[in-house]
C-alpha cells in the first residue's frame, strides 16, 4: 500500500470505483484498491509516485469540486513496516535524509486497531531527529499511520495530504 483513503462509514466500495477511476485517469490502470476490516478506511497500491497523485487530486478537485465526493482524506505512504517500535525506528531512519538540516518537524501518529505506545514511539523517533520541532508549523511532518498490525510511514509536508473538505472550502473563500 502505498496510499491510506478515509471515507464516511458504510460507502467503502463506493469509494473504491472513486478512486479506482481517479487511478485510471492518472495512468494507473493496475492500482490496487481495498477494503480494510475497519470501517471508513481503504488502501491503495499504484505504481505513480504517492505525493505526485495527491497533488494531481487535489489539482483535480480544484477544476472540478464535484469531481470526488467519496473519498475524505488520501495520504501518502512512504513505506510500510511491522506495527513494532524497532520496525518503524527502522523504517524511519530510512526516510530520515527528506528532513533537511534547518527543517523543523512534528510527529503525528493515528492508530487504528492497535495498543502500540504513542508516546513511546514519539519519544523513540524523536531521539533519531537532531532537528527543531514545531507542533504548529512544521516544514515536515512524521506521519505514522497504524493499521492493526502494519504500519505506514511517511516524511511529508503539509500540502502532501489531502484533505477533500479542506480543500474544497478553500475553494469558496
């Protein structure tokens, strides 16, 4: 996987045709789309770059608002790991060369079916990073996402999520 989507409950395949669609507009006629076991989240695996479809959906929905009307939020994985504090130590410092020297940083974990130790793993990550945080405007930000027993890891800016509501209300002001 190489894409986490959120959607509202009860409309997962709905948002699977969504995204599959947008998928196939973009060049990638072999993703892979699914379900998870919980309720309101889907992965995705492309060949296309994770941070490059983001944009292009959000360019997307900028030109036409309406064009997306399933998928809530898509975020983009870097890499995916155990859901085991050694595992995602490991698959940050991986990634840990896209933080440059004056970059600042924040963490941000979201668990989903898992009793694994936020703050352990904040703690343990923040070790590795010599770099200044700022929880309010970071230049980058750590992105855990925890499904159950895998775990998605990415170092992304801001802009690379994609947030449909956010984006299609900032469209009306």
């Amino acid at each position: 996987m190489n894409l986490i989507i959120t959607c509202a409950r009860h409309l997962e395949s709905e948002t699977r045709q969504e995204l599959t669609g947008i998928l196939e507009k973009l060049g990638d006629l072999e993703s892979m789309v699914t379900i998870t076991n919980m309720s309101g989240i889907l992965t995705a695996e492309t060949k296309l770059d994770p941070i490059d479809v983001v944009k292009k959906i959000k360019d997307m929905l900028l030109d036409e608002p309406w064009c997306i009307r399933y998928c809530l939020r898509i975020i983009p994985i870097q890499k995916i790991t155990e859901t085991k504090i050694e595992s995602i130590e490991d698959g940050i410092s991986d990634l840990i060369q896209l933080i440059s020297n004056g970059e600042s940083y924040r963490i941000s974990i979201e668990k989903r079916n898992s009793s694994i130790s936020s703050q352990e793993l904040i703690s343990t990550v923040a070790k590795k990073i010599k770099n200044k945080v700022s929880l309010e405007f970071p230049d980058k930000i750590i992105l855990i996402e925890v499904l159950g027993n895998k775990t998605g890891i990415s170092i992304v800016k801001k802009e690379d999520i994609l947030s449909v509501e956010k984006t299609k209300r900032s469209i009306s002001e």
